[in-house]
C-alpha cells in the first residue's frame, strides 16, 4: 500500500512560556522562523500570540492569532535567508497595514494583501489580530497570477469574491493537519486559481487614495520622531510635495494628519492604566512641548491629558 504522506504542521504558542518572556519568545520563533523582525525597539509587559504553521512542498501556511506587533522584512533579511516566495495575506480580525515600495496601505477584515519576499517589506497591525498567510513559490504565483514584480505591495479590497476566498482560506486553514502532500498541492493551486480572478490587471501608478493610504501606514511608524513631517514622508514614498499635498487635499491637509495621528496614539496609551507618565507618553508620541501638546489634545478630545490619566491610573 503506498504511503500517504502527510502535511508537516506545527503549532507555535507562548501558552506555556513565563509571561515577561512570551513577546521575546515568540519574536526568536516565530517571527525569526517567518524571516522578519520587531520594527523598532518594543517592550511588552505581557503578550499571548498562537499559530498554526504548516509546511508543504509547494508553500507554508500560517494561521495566526496574537496582539499588536510591527515587523519588517530588510534588505539584510533578503541577502541572508535568500527566500523566494510571494505571499497572500487574509485579514480575519483587527486593522493591519503592510508596505512594500510604494504600494501598500491599511487592511481591515476581509482584505487581501500580497508581498514579495525577494524585497524588503513593512507588515504589522493596529490592534489584536487573526490573518492567514499562504506563501507560494515564485514558479507556482507567476504560472497561476503572473509577474510577482506587478502585484507586490498590492491590496485588494473587502467584495463578495473576497469572501469566497476567505471561506476557502479558512477551510484550507482548518483542514491542513489532516492533508497529504498532494491534496495540499491542489489546495495551493485552487487558492492561486480564485485570487487570480481578483486580482485582475495590474495597476500602474498608485492612486490619490492609495496613497493616502500608504502614507498613513508610514506615518504611523515613524510619529515617535519629533522632526518627522511632509518633508520627510515625500522622501519616503518617493513622491513629490504637489502629488502627496494633492492626496490630502479633502482634508487639514498633511501635517495636521500627521498631528492627529500623534494625538491619536497619545489619546491610545494614556487610555490604558501604566506606570508612563504624561511626559514619557507625550515625548514617545513625537511631541516635545508639553503647552503645545495639551492645547492640541484637549481641542481633538474635549479634555487634558491629565484628565484622560487621572481617569486612567
């Protein structure tokens, strides 16, 4: 009788790990193993993600479910792990965002990401999240899809194929421990199959709109410098000043974007009871003068941030 050989499936948790140690834990397994690391510095006083990974001869799997974490994908991670494969991304739960060139932008449930990982690339989420990750080879994405170098960085948006992909994603997900090599192939396969009808033609040029979008992902990461504005967002995505003032130009404008995403993270962490004092809150959310800050906080919330603190301890 011949052998069926199974689908190697492994699960990843920080279940049974001290919880001062879970989120580094889970950064020297999990992230290591997926080829990206923490963006930044983080300090995480508790921290619970689990995952299921299941590893097969035409891609990996990965069903996650875990808090708020920023990674990144460097060029020093290309040059080592030498990877070569692109990956669709479903969001099921929680506002994520992923960058890559000058394509990109923010994800909410229902959304399709795709990235390549031959190039360096910003993923992460708002708040607590669940994704499934599919990574296919090179060979099979250009076979089913075409030219990788056309979709990575690509979103596709919330429509009712969508949720035809994320039933059969979740469905693929569930099932995966229990398929063999080739079943798994033919799930792969119909997966490449049903995204080929919504990806559609490649687009060209990024749009005001996913502009605006991609620039928000950016601005989020970066609003802990205080020298961080319009200047420096133009060199980032690689825009001029009229074509990214031009994307805003149905609101404030970009630097009070900028403003409000500061105060928003402000108004975020000191919500949530810590030993951070207003001033460490207020310098980590990129503002440095506290008369400035509380004019601005009180004018977007209708209060201090003394206030919000006290309320908050």
């Amino acid at each position: 009788m011949t052998e069926r050989h199974r689908v190697k499936t492994l699960r990843q948790s920080t279940a049974e790990v001290e919880s001062k140690r879970a989120f580094e834990f889970w950064c020297d397994t999990a992230l290591a193993m997926s080829g990206v690391s923490i963006a930044g510095v983080e300090e995480r006083r508790s921290f619970a993600a689990s995952r299921l990974v299941a590893v097969t001869a035409h891609g990996t799997l990965l069903h996650t479910e875990g808090p708020r974490v920023d990674v990144e994908r460097s060029a020093r991670h290309v040059r080592q792990d030498g990877r070569d494969t692109i990956t669709i991304a479903l969001v099921l739960r929680g506002n994520q965002y992923v960058a890559q060139g000058t394509r990109g932008g923010r994800m909410s449930p229902g959304d399709i990401s795709i990235t390549d990982s031959g190039r360096p690339f910003l993923i992460g989420a708002y708040e607590d999240y669940e994704e499934i990750r599919l990574s296919a080879t090179r060979a099979d994405f250009k076979a089913h899809i075409g030219e990788p170098d056309a979709y990575a960085g690509r979103l596709i948006g919330r429509s009712p194929l969508n949720a035809l992909f994320a039933t059969y994603l979740r469905s693929y997900a569930a099932l995966v421990p229990g398929m063999t090599e080739a079943e798994a192939g033919i799930a792969n396969e119909g997966t490449l199959h049903l995204l080929r009808g919504l990806v559609g033609a490649p687009t060209g040029d990024v749009r005001a709109t996913a502009l605006r979008s991609l620039a928000a992902v950016h601005i989020e990461r970066s609003l802990h410098h205080p020298k961080f504005g319009p200047d420096a967002l133009c060199r980032t995505l690689c825009v001029s000043r009229s074509r990214l003032y031009a994307a805003f130009a149905d609101g404030e404008g970009v630097a009070a974007a900028i403003r409000d995403a500061r105060l928003d993270r402000a108004h975020r962490q000191l919500s949530v009871p810590s030993g951070d004092s207003i001033a460490t809150i207020m310098y980590r959310c990129g503002f440095t003068n506290a008369s400035v800050f509380s004019t601005a906080f009180r004018r977007r919330f209708g209060s201090t941030p003394r206030d919000l603190k006290a309320a908050n301890p």
